[in-house]
C-alpha cells in the first residue's frame, strides 16, 4: 500500500477503536482466515462473580456426598464469636478458608471467591504462605492449615484425590460455570463455582466472521466442559474449542492451528495471551487487557469489543482494495 492509504487507513481504525501498529499490520489483516478467540476478558466481560459454594460431606465413609445446598442456604458465621465471627457450618467454612487462600491473588476467579465472602459477611484471613500456579490455581497457609484452590490438576499434583467432588463439578460446569475445588490439610473440602457472562456483542460478533468465511476457535485454559457450555452459547463448533490450554502452551496452541498455512488472528487480553499473540499471524488486544498483551500485539481493539474483529478485517480489506 502506498503510504498514502496507509494513513487513511490506520485513521478509520483509529476512529473506530482499531488500533493498528503500523502499514504492514494493516496489509496483513485482510489475509486472516481464522479468528481465534481467548474465553475469558475477550468473549466474556471476565468480571466473575461467584455462585455455588457446595461443601462435601467429609463424614460419609467413601468418597462422601456433596451436599448441594446453595449460597447462603445454611445460617452464616456465628454471632456468637464476637466481630471475627468463627466459621461454624460447612459452606461458611469452606468459603472462609478458599477466600483466605485466594485473598493473596489477583486472578479474576480469585477476586470473585473475595467478593462473595465479603458480601455474605464472612471474615478471610490474611494467608502466612502463599504461592500461585498458573492455569492451576493456588495454595496457602490460612491459620496454619494448608489450603488448597483450583482445578483437577493442582490437587491431583497435590496428591489429593479429587473423585468426590466429580458429581458437583461437572454439574456446574456444565452450567457454564467454573468450578474451583478446595482441599485443607491434603483433603478434598469442597468445591466453589464462578461465573462469568458473554458480552452482548460476542455472539453476534461470531456468527458475522463465520459469515465472512472466517473460522472461528475458542482457546482458553479453562476447563472443557465450561468452554463448551459457553462456546455452545456463542455458535462456535465444539471442534474448534481447545480448552485446558496451560499459559506456556497457548502459543504452541496457535502455531499448531497455523500448521496447515491459516493464517491466525489470536484475539485476547490477558498476560498469559503475549505469547500467543505473538506467535499468530495477526495478534490483537482488547483494550483493557493487559498492557503485556497490548505490547505483544500488532492491533489493540480499544472498545474491548469482540466484533471490531471484523470492523479491522474491513478497515484493511477496504485500504487495499482502492489502492489496487
Ligand atoms: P483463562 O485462559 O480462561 O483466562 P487461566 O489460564 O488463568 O484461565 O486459568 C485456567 C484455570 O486454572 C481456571 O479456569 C481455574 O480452574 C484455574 N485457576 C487459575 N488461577 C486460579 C485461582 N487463582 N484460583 C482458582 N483457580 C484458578
Ligand atoms: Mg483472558
């Protein structure tokens, strides 16, 4: 393109929210023949809120019941100890020691299990020991006990068996939720669920590209089940939804979709998307992402909007065009 129409070009994205980094970002966009999707701040407002709070019943003899009582079912912390009220009922209990542990984190999940304490009056204490394994979740020394939240895999790297809490967990997730498990003292507690919703644009923004001609994929590191329910929601095809996707592994993800010679925008927000916008033919941020996504991307979609995906893939199919 001649610089000419470059600047005309990088102006009306500009003017519609589409940041491009430079002339030969915006020659390559038109190219784009895959959209991939990150879940999780991209498709969704990634503002989680949490749900179920669902205690196992830790004295049935083998592998123990889930009692499917809902938040705030049972009475809360008991006013007779006074301000800091002690944990006394199961939920109250397990809630009190994920939101202890979580209260050292500033992942989305995290913020929401806080939040939920914090709203049905339940004190969190500050944790002694704290440390985060990405896409797995975290554990922590709460009133010296160890505390356990996250997936599958960070209690079954704990040696903590997780098949009580399979009933719960798939029921929830199946609802599109996240569920989160709790382990204390090397024992499976509980489980809590979060919830996170679509944004009003997203499904119209997919089913436009798909439309278009463009495929679209859901990448995300959370669990299969939950990407489904919201891919299932959004019109994406169950084949193209890779979830339990590990942050390292997010940009080996998109070389392997590139394999076959698609050319791949990765769209996400998070810093665990850098590298994986890096490795896509095109990478685009959403706005309010991450400023680690924001560098590594060749677009930034300033309205955190999913369907300035296609407002970018017209902006640069449109420069082009007249300059031929
Ligand atoms: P995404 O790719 O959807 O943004 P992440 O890679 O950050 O998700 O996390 C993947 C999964 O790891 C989450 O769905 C959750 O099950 C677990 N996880 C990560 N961080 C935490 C946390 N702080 N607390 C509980 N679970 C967590
Ligand atoms: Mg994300």
């Amino acid at each position: 393109a001649t610089p000419a129409a470059t600047m005309i070009g990088t102006s009306i994205g500009a003017t519609n929210g589409v940041l491009f980094t430079g002339g030969d970002v915006l020659e390559r966009v038109r190219d784009v023949d895959t959209v991939v999707f990150d879940k999780t701040g991209t498709l969704t407002k990634g503002e989680m809120t949490l749900t179920d709070v669902v205690a196992l019943d830790r004295t049935a003899a083998d592998g123990g019941d889930a009692r499917a009582d809902g938040v705030g079912s049972g009475p809360v912390a008991a006013a007779e100890g006074g301000e800091n009220a002690t944990p006394t009922d199961p939920e109250t209990d397990l809630l009190y020691a994920a939101a202890s542990a979580e209260s050292a984190s500033e992942h989305p999940l995290a913020d929401a299990i806080v939040a939920g304490a914090t709203e049905r009056g339940i004190d969190y204490a500050t944790p002694t020991d704290f440390e985060n394994t990405a896409g797995k979740g975290v554990r922590a020394t709460v009133d010296g006990r160890e505390v356990l939240v996250g997936n599958a895999a960070l209690l079954s790297d704990a040696g903590v068996p997780v098949d009580a809490a399979a009933e719960a967990r798939e029921r929830l997730e199946s609802e599109g939720k996240t569920a989160m498990l709790v382990a204390v003292d090397g024992r499976l507690a509980g489980v809590v669920a979060a919830a996170d919703t679509v944004k009003p644009t997203a499904k119209r923004a997919v089913s436009d590209l798909q439309a278009r001609g463009k495929t679209v994929r859901l990448l995300t590191g959370d669990n299969e089940r939950t990407a489904r329910a919201v891919a299932d929601e959004l019109g994406i095809p169950a084949e193209h939804v890779r979830a339990e996707v590990l942050p390292d592994e997010k940009a080996d993800a998109v070389g392997a979709i590139q394999s076959d010679g698609s050319r791949a925008m990765m769209v996400g927000d998070g810093v665990n998307d850098a590298p994986a916008l890096a490795a896509a033919y095109v990478g685009a941020a959403i706005g309010s992402g991450t400023d680690v996504a924001i560098e590594a991307a060749d677009v930034t979609l300033m309205r955190d909007d999913p369907a300035d995906v296609l407002k970018a893939i017209n902006v640069s199919d449109a420069t082009l065009r007249k300059i031929k």
